[in-house]
C-alpha cells in the first residue's frame, strides 16, 4: 500500500504529497500525509505530538488471522479489558463513524474479486491518540499483503473519501453482541444511515460496565444517539447489557 502510494500516486520519500499544482492532497479542508514507521503500528501512541494538525489518524495495516480468507477490513481501536497488543487496558480509542462508514462503503463498491469486505470489532492499541483513529487493513495472509490489485482498491477507495466532502452520520451507534467480523453490523453499515463508533464483541462483554458504555458514547467524534444490539449475540450477558443500555437513555437498536 506504501508502495503504491508513492509510486503511483506521488507521495514522496518522506511521506508528503504534493500535487502538480503545489497543493497538499486530501479533502477541501485537510491535507492528506503518509507517515512510514518501522515499528509496530499498535504502539504509535504520540503522533499526535508529530502531526498536532491532524483531523484523525488512519493506518493503513496488514491483517493476519488463521483462516487466511483474503479479508479487507476496518476498525476502530480500544481495549475492553487487557492490553496485549498495544494501548492501555481498558481504554478506547476516539472513533470517527463517518469516516469509517465512508471508507466501508467505498472499498465494498471497489470489491477486488475473492475479498470479503467487513468491519471488525474494537481491538488493540493505539488508544490514546486525541484525534480519531481507523485501522484499514489488507489480509489475511502473505500472498494478500502483496496483492497489488487489493492495494490500489484500498488506496483509492480511501483517497477517494478523503478527497471529497464526508457527511456526518446523524444516527450513530455504540454496538455490543456479536462476533469479532459482526456481520449483522456490518450490513448495517453498508445498508442504512447508521454510522457505529465502537463495537465490543460478545468475547468483551464480560469486560463492559456501565464505565466503559460511558466512555464508549464519550470517545465518539460524533454524536452517539444509539446503542446497537446483536440481539442474538448477547450470550450470558444479555440481561446485563440489556438493562445498561436502557440505563443509558439511548434509543436500543436490536439486530
């Protein structure tokens, strides 16, 4: 993906890309910057001191998992409980639904061929950014990370939603239930107005009090107006889960 930002798309060595006019890339109103690190991407906990102008952070990231199904994918970033890849325990990161709706939305239309296209859950580190932050990740193996035809989908989908004005969502959810590539969630996404902040799958529930519901709502760039239910995906703590939602005041969305 780096490689196909500088080399077809003009990003320099140092990560700046300037346009044959002289203008700094990206939407109307905010440049767009490459910044390449040689290090882990979950632990990249001060780029907000490095780039103290930006509007949100996006990584651009391999995706591994067993399976090997060739998967692009998007997130938000946060620990539920622990922190064993990256951020601090119990801590989530400051999502942008509109962006992430957006993106989602632009890669699906793209669709390499053999791609599944689906959002993940809520999962690792960074999380103390203060500006939002969305992982957009290429996988699931080795053979993927080198698909150039993946690459350039993700690339100019995501420089596509930059280039262009993003519309705010005006129903945004919180989402709880589920697995870890909510699908039901995901449809929602692609399907209707709702934009989601962060997703904690049924495997984190264990981990969501009415603290951590609190500071999911709060690390929303925008307006919460929902809780979002896998109804079915609840387990064991749907009961709990059910009655902190009510307590929220929030409207309940079950899917």
């Amino acid at each position: 993906m780096a490689n196909y930002l500088k080399l077809e798309k003009g990003y320099s060595s140092d990560g700046i890309y300037n346009s044959s006019e002289g203008q700094s890339f990206g939407s109307p109103v905010h440049c767009a910057k490459l910044y390449l690190s040689n290090g882990s991407l979950l632990t990249l906990e001060t780029l907000d001191l490095t780039f103290p102008e930006a509007v949100a952070f996006v990584f651009l990231s391999k995706h591994k998992s067993d399976s090997g199904i060739p998967t692009l994918t998007c997130h938000c970033t946060g620990n539920f409980a622990d922190a064993p890849f990256g951020g601090n325990p119990k801590e989530i990161a400051i999502s942008m639904p509109s962006l992430q709706k957006a993106y989602l939305r632009a890669i699906n239309s793209a669709h390499p061929r053999g791609y599944d296209v689906i959002i993940e859950a809520t999962h690792h580190g960074p999380t103390s950014l203060n500006k939002p932050v969305l992982f957009v990740e290429l996988g699931s193996s080795e053979k993927q990370w080198e698909d150039n035809i993946a690459a350039k989908a993700i690339c100019d989908s995501l420089l596509g939603v930059l280039d262009n004005k993003i519309e705010s969502c005006e129903k945004v959810g919180i989402a709880l239930g589920g697995t870890h590539y909510p699908t039901k969630f995901n449809k929602l996404l692609l399907e209707s107005e709702f934009g989601l902040a962060a997703v904690a799958s049924k495997h984190a529930l264990a981990a969501v009090d009415e603290a951590m519901i609190a500071q999911m709502i709060k690390k929303s760039s925008e307006k919460v107006t929902h809780i979002v239910l896998d109804a079915k995906g609840l387990g064991s703590h749907k009961d709990r889960i059910i009655k902190m939602a009510d307590d929220t005041g929030l409207a309940i969305l079950k899917v």
